[in-house]
C-alpha cells in the first residue's frame, strides 16, 4: 500500500525506544514517513542505515513547535497527519482519507475513531475515545468551527488534512508566539482544527483511523510547556479557568485578528471578531463545566480510593472490568462489539507488534 500523496509527520523527543518500535511498524508500510528528533543524540547512523526509507531529522530542542517550523519546508504532499512516536495511524483508514479528500474538494479534513491502548499481562486493550463526532456540512464556516469546539477533540489536530491548511496553520502559531511567547503553548492545539474548520467542511469517517497510547499525560512535552506556561506546577485543570480570563480580559484580541486573518477572504464579514470571541468563550466554558462536574461527591470519593489502593489492584479492577475497553483481540475477532468499522488483517498485526514491544 502507497500513500503519495500523505505525510505523516512524526514528532519525538527523547524517546528512542518508542522511536524504533514505531520505525520497525512502518517499515511494512510504503509511506511519506517524515521524523523530526528534538533529542540531544540522534539515531544510530546503523539503524537508519537499514530503514533508508525513512526520512529522518535530528534537530536537537525540546521544543514541540521548532521542530513542527523545521518540519514545514520537506513536506511536499498535498495532505499531511501529525503523529507523536508511540501513536499508530491504520493505513487503510489513511487511504479512505485520501480518496475523500481528492474527491470531495469542499473537505478539509478527514477524522474517524480513535482508540486508546493499553498493555496489560502481554494483553492489548483498547477503549473507543471520541464517540461523538459526525459531518459537519454545514456552509458557514463560524457554525462549522462552534460545532466542532463544542464537541472538542485532538481528532481534528491528528486528522488528514490539506497541507495548505497545515502551513497556514504554521505561518498562524509563528506570529502567535511573536506576541504571546511561552503563553502561545497554552491555546496552540485548537489553531490547526479552527483553521481546518474555516477552510473547508469535515468529514467523518466510520473507521478506527489511529490510536493512541494511554501515557502519562504530565510526562508529556506538551503538557510539561502547558504547565510552565499557566505558572502552577501541579494543577493542569485551572487551564480553561485562565484562558477564559484572558479571553474577557482582552488579551487573546491579538489572536483572535490573526486568525481572522487566515480566514478565506469570501467567507469574512464585519462581525467576524465578536463571533470567534463567542465561539472561544463558548469553548473554555465547556472546559471549566467538565472540569467542575469531574469534582463532584462521587469522583471525589473514586479519587480517594484510589490514593489507597495499591497501583497492581487498581489495575486488576481496571481490566477486569475493561475500563480500558476490551482486549484489541477480541475485537479483531469480533467476539465483542465495537462502534466502528477496521480492518481486521491491519487489526491482528498492530496487535502483534504491540504485544511484541
């Protein structure tokens, strides 16, 4: 199977292990696979020697953003997703999102389900994430983005999408940190889906299209920038808190007429500003509503068992229950229900792999 026409573009940071497990899983697959390492060493020039289909860069910095900037200018393909090393795009999904998107010119981006994956006894599990999308059709690119907001997801950020629109979005994030600079990081993500949103509608595909392992969030490099930049070492969740007080306060105005001006020039009218304010506030509202629901009488007494129960319990309750979703396996072999279409040869050898690692 041949994807001309796709880039995955693959961000890694200090991860060799879960760097090469991802290189000996593409190896099967004859695609655009474009690697940008921030770590401070570099792939073994023997390693890379033996996967020389594999375009891979070492450009040392931490930095999420740099290295998307260094990744810009060897992407040359008419779409592009974006991966981080231990995601797993499912290639025929990929190819479904292409002949979409060749199709259907009014599109400008393909997402489908995603799965979140677990290892578990020599077992792989995987739960259903992002139950809620659909099509969004509609004409009207302000109705398109509250739509997408409301139901928020990193699906959109991790579609197949125009390249076009992947490099408006980076011309859009190098003018933001111009004026926000470490702050940038904590509103960066929704850039690429908005502007996804403007430029064109959105198509749902009924397919499991990548999945995701289930890490710790706050050994993430995108997390770890996000806590530096909302000044509190331990509390993630205040996050929507202070983008909102931004927003009312007037500070995201600046972002707000930069995106603006990435908007189709048909599509712009004289209350476009007042409408994406709505639609942000809209959005960091939602957040703070999860948030405030997720500290309720009954999770506040789940988060305390599980400050007593020992982590091997906790686990085993997990499983058992399939908390986590049902065993990858299981649903390959259909002897469990799932809201979704896949492939189950594709199914069976990520299974493997997974299992192998």
């Amino acid at each position: 199977m041949q994807l001309k026409n796709l880039t995955v573009l693959i961000l890694t940071y200090k991860r060799h292990s879960e760097l090469k497990k991802k290189i000996f899983f593409l190896k099967k697959y004859n695609f655009n696979f474009l690697i940008i390492d921030g770590s401070p060493k570099a792939l073994s020039k023997h390693f890379l020697n033996s996967h020389k289909k594999i375009n891979y860069y070492h450009y040392p910095t931490e930095n999420y953003h740099e290295r998307i900037f260094f990744a810009t200018k060897f992407i040359k393909t008419k779409y592009v997703k974006i991966e981080s090393d231990n995601d797993y795009f499912i290639p025929s999904a990929m190819l479904k999102s292409i002949k979409i998107l060749d199709k259907e010119k009014k599109f400008s981006a393909v997402i489908g389900n995603c799965g979140l994956y677990s290892k578990y006894k020599k077992n792989i599990y995987v739960k259903h994430l992002f139950k809620f999308h659909e099509d969004i059709k509609q004409e009207d690119l302000f109705f398109r983005s509250n739509k997408y907001m409301q139901n928020y997801s990193p699906a959109l950020y991790h579609s197949v999408c125009r390249t076009f629109i992947f490099k408006k979005n980076v011309k859009l994030w190098k003018k933001s940190k111009k004026i926000y600079g470490q702050n940038f990081d904590t509103f960066a993500e929704i850039c690429l889906p908005l502007l996804c949103c403007f430029n064109g509608k959105i198509k749902y595909l009924d397919y499991i299209t990548w999945i995701r392992c289930d890490d710790n969030i706050r050994e993430r490099i995108d997390y770890i920038a996000i806590r530096k930049a909302i000044g509190d070492p331990t509390n993630y969740y205040i996050l929507d808190y202070k983008l909102l007080k931004f927003l009312n306060a007037g500070y995201l105005n600046s972002f707000i007429s930069l995106l603006i001006k990435e908007m189709p020039k048909t599509k712009k009218d004289s209350l476009a500003f007042k409408k994406l304010k709505l639609i942000l506030k809209n959005y960091y509202t939602r957040g703070i509503k999860k948030k405030e629901l997720s500290n309720n009488f009954i999770f506040k007494i789940i988060k305390v068992l599980k400050v007593f129960l020992p982590s091997p319990i906790k686990k085993k309750i997990r499983f058992s229950l399939q908390l986590n979703g049902p065993l990858l396996k299981d649903i390959y072999m259909r002897t469990c229900k799932v809201d979704y279409k896949f492939n189950k040869t594709e199914l069976k050898y990520l299974n493997y792999h997974l299992i192998k690692k």
